[in-house]
C-alpha cells in the first residue's frame, strides 16, 4: 500500500512538527490522510468519488 502515498519520508518528517499530539484515543495513520486529501484536490473529486484505499 506504500505506492498510495503521495509524500515521501522526508516531506513528512518537516511535517510531522504540525500534527496533534494523541490525547486519549489512538491517531490514524497522518500520511494516509494527507495522501487523502492530495488526490481529491489533484483530481478535483468529491470525497465519495475517492478510492477506498
């Protein structure tokens, strides 16, 4: 699932400093978000247009 991801390991850790520390519960997967979010905006879909993986 690797290949889904639109950041590379270096863009994420500049940007990890941003990310909300976990209070509580236990935090999704933050690449998988941002490579989420990337795609819409890239390809101009509505979310539930957006592949499930």
């Amino acid at each position: 699932m690797s290949n889904l991801f639109w950041l590379s390991d270096a863009q994420m850790a500049r940007l990890q400093p941003f990310f909300p520390k976990s209070r509580g519960k236990p935090r999704v997967d933050d690449r998988r978000v941002l490579s989420g979010i990337i795609f819409i905006n890239r390809n101009g879909l509505r979310w539930r247009d957006s592949p499930k993986d």
